[in-house]
C-alpha cells in the first residue's frame, strides 16, 4: 500500500509526487488520461516564481520539450473593440510549450525518483478508512481500490477529490476554449498577444504562434457564445491575415473553478485531515491573467512537505499544509485589488480595458 496518491499528473501532480518519493516515500500518480495528453493552456512558464521553481526542481526545460519559437519575448495587449490601434507593451522571457510535452516531461522525472505512474486511472471518490484513507477508481472497464496514508489532489479545476471531502462546497466556474489553425497571422510571432473586449467582459481572447500552429484561447463566463468566437476570428481576419473560414486543427474547452477569493477570504480551506489540495484543484490560479503553474509548482512542493512533517511528527496534515501555503495566500490577497481596478477600468470603456490588464499583468510578475 502506497504511503502517498498523487491525483492528477499536472505540474502540481508530478511536482508533489516527485518530492515525496525523493523523500522516501512510496508514492503512486493516478492520472484519468493516457499520457501524453492534450490540454488547454497557452504553456507559457511565466514569471519568476515559476522559472525558479521549474530550474530547481527538474532543471532547464529540454529542447525537446519547448515548442518553435523556444520562448516568447512578452505580451502585447490591444484594444479590439475600443477604436485604438495603440499597444501596450510587457517584455519578459517566457519558455514556450505544448502542455502534453511539458506534463509528460515532468511526469516522466517523477517516475525516475521511483513514483508510479498509473495512466487512465479516473478516481472516483475518496473515504476515510480508520487511520487511511480509500480511494476508488476506475481504469477502462475495471474498477480498483487502494489505500493510502495521504492523498495529494491535483487533478485540476473539476477536482474529485476537491467534491470528495467537500462535497457541500459551492463553487463558480468560468470556462477556457482553445482552438488551434495551422498557418501565421500578421502579428508578431515573439508576442503572446491578449484581446481584452469591452463587449464581452471579464472575457476576451488571446493569441499566439508555435509550431506552425495560430492558437486561439477564449476566456470568461462559463459559456463562451459562439457570436464571440467568430467575432475574434473576422477581427483576426480583417486587421492580421487570419483565414476565418478554416476549420481547427484541434479544439478543446475546460471549466476553470473560481476559488481563489475563498482562500483569501478563509471560506475556503484547501485540506482536510490527510487529504490536501493542491494546483488548480486548490484554487491557486491567478485571476486576471489566469497564470498557475509557478502557484501549481509551488502548492504542490508545500503539500508534499506538509505529508513528509506529518509523517515525522504523526501528525495530521491539513494544519501543517494551511500554515506553509500563508504567503500564498497573502501573495493572492495582495493582489486581489488589481480584480476592481479591471472591473473599473471595463465601465470606463475606450483603452481603459486595455491599460488596466496591461498594469495588472505587471502587478503579477512582481507578487509571482
């Protein structure tokens, strides 16, 4: 029986999972996909937290796992809807890749410290078993059961685990589509290029090139009309060389939970007993910019070390995990502010969108 099971084999997954086996642990990851596996996100590793974190703990990205270009030189935002032409401008190193190469990258590090990775193992649910816990799960059409000391959930925005030991918690969720064309536009291809729309607030859409691929991401309310997809595409079409009437290559869409305002409120405790939640499943994902992996990387490492002192000191894990994660909590507290300025600065139409994105993507860099 395995000391530790990992849920998800995200960044925050195969973070925490690796640090507990290089612990000593016995420690297993139950991912619901096949890896390697496509997912929506733009892939970028963005900001110093998240460099610092990656570099310590699997060192440089392989050229093998960044995409073409390698990394991107900032973002651009720009004012679709607002009748300027005028662009704001950040300039930072990002690292660039498609999440399946980068997920399995760090997966198969885990596995090398001794983690076993179980592919297309969806859990199912999650009970107390005296001083363990059991996890259920189904992989194909078999089912399974395994105890555990711990239980680390990662398994993203939907989390079970998260509904498992909360099953009471009410949670809002916005929604992310994706969808990729082959081609180029005529925007610059070192740019993530971000839309902000007054009409469509708090959603927008996004932009960037890799691997001969136009990559399309929508954000916002947990249904993104179809008006405002095609909407992006003529705008694309009309003023950067986009041919709207293709089909993509491949689309995809995924709930993103909104449940940082909890953790920094208090209403929201990401841990219970042993069992503790970590990455998207715990909520820390950045609002405005929707960053998460430097906050992913970082939760994870904190949930493994809140295991291996409870281990130590035969102590529960949940209070350990909650006092580690504080000044996360107070990063996002920090930040929090930057939500009504944007809100503000969307009542007040013309570039105001547009500034206060700019200001507010600023802001993360400096808090992560």
């Amino acid at each position: 029986m395995p000391d530790v099971v990992v849920v998800g084999a995200g960044p925050a997954g195969s973070t925490a999972a690796k640090r507990c086996a290089e612990r000593g642990l016995d420690t297993v990851i139950m991912e619901r996909m096949l890896l390697p596996r496509d997912k929506v996100c733009s892939g970028m590793i963005i900001g110093p937290l998240a460099h610092t974190l990656v570099r310590q703990e699997f060192g440089g990205i392989p050229e093998s796992v960044l995409s073409r270009p390698p990394h991107l030189k900032g973002y651009m935002f720009h004012s679709p809807d607002g009748g300027s032409r005028i662009r704001n401008q950040v300039d930072i190193f990002i690292p660039l890749a498609w999440r399946r190469n980068l997920d399995f990258w760090m997966t198969e590090m885990a596995r090398d410290r001794g983690v076993q990775v179980l592919h297309g193992a969806r859990v199912t649910g999650i009970e107390e078993k005296g001083r363990r816990l059991l996890i259920r799960y189904q992989c194909g059409q078999e089912s399974g059961e395994v105890e555990a000391g711990f239980v680390i959930g990662a398994d993203g925005s939907s989390s079970i685990v998260r509904k498992s030991i909360f099953p009471e918690l009410p949670v809002a969720y916005g929604l992310a589509y994706e969808e990729w064309h082959r081609g180029n536009l005529e925007l610059d291809p070192g740019y993530f290029h971000w839309f902000p729309m007054l009409q469509a607030f708090p959603g927008g859409f996004a932009v960037h090139q890799k691997d001969g691929y136009i990559v399309l991401e929508f954000g916002g309310t947990v249904d993104v009309p179809k008006q405002r997809i095609q909407w992006a595409k003529d705008y694309l079409a009309a003023n950067h060389g986009f041919d709207s009437g293709q089909e993509p290559a491949w689309r995809g869409g995924c709930t993103v939970s909104k449940l940082s305002g909890g953790l920094v409120s208090g209403t929201f405790l990401p841990a219970r007993g042993n069992v503790l939640l970590a990455g998207d499943a715990g909520g820390f994902v950045l609002p405005i910019t929707g960053e998460g992996i430097g906050t992913c990387l970082q939760s994870g490492l904190l949930a493994a070390d809140a295991v291996i002192q409870a281990l130590k000191s035969d102590r529960q894990a949940d209070g350990i995990y909650l006092k580690k994660i504080g000044p996360i909590v107070t990063a996002f507290r920090n930040y929090s502010p930057w939500i009504q300025r944007v809100a503000g600065a969307a009542k007040e139409g013309g570039d105001s969108l547009r500034d206060a994105f700019t200001e507010a993507h600023r802001a993360s860099l400096d808090l992560f």
